[in-house]
C-alpha cells in the first residue's frame, strides 16, 4: 500500500490475492450536491486475484471480478467484471484477459 489511501465508512471486501500497487485511492463514500454535511457510503468488493497497477480511483458501490486487472491511471466508477483488462477514465473493459482460460 505504497502511498494508497482507504476510506472506509462502508465495508471493503478483499479476496485472496488482491494486489494494490502504489497511489491507489478507495473511497467508499461521497458527499450529496445539496447536503455538503450528509456523508453517504456504500461498500466496495474485490475478487479473487484482482490487481490495482498503479494511480487508480476506486469509488463507492463499485465490484471488481476475480482475475481482473485494472490499469493505470484509472476510474472505476461502475462494477467491472472478472477475467478482464479494464482501464480509462472512467474504467471500461478493454478486452478479455489472454492468460486466463
């Protein structure tokens, strides 16, 4: 967790073999436009194998699938799925992973 950041007001689910690699940010919750004091959250789940490369943004309610990698620099603002590449702002499935059968 070299330089990442975890904000939790809601629960973070791990599975086995997540890595995360340096100025990751997950952030499970956010401030409504018209209550700036209301803080809303929801939980984040990461799957088996997942890996976070370098730079990415995590937000609230998001599911990351087993084996599934997420570039750098990256938003996942929305679920993405298992056995993928995902990267962009926001994050969207680029293709399916090779290396997986």
């Amino acid at each position: 967790l070299n330089n990442s950041y975890i904000l939790d007001y809601a629960s973070i689910i791990f599975g086995k073999g997540v890595l995360i690699g340096p100025d990751c940010k997950i952030i499970t919750s956010w401030h409504p436009e018209e209550d700036l004091h209301t803080i809303n959250a929801k939980s984040i789940t990461f799957g088996d194998n997942v890996w976070l490369t370098m730079n990415i943004i995590v937000l609230a309610g998001v599911e990351i699938g087993s084996n599934t990698i997420i570039g750098a620099g990256s938003i996942v603002t929305k679920s993405i799925p298992a056995n993928v590449f995902a990267a962009g702002n926001p994050a969207k499935v680029i293709r399916k992973r090779r290396d997986i059968l």
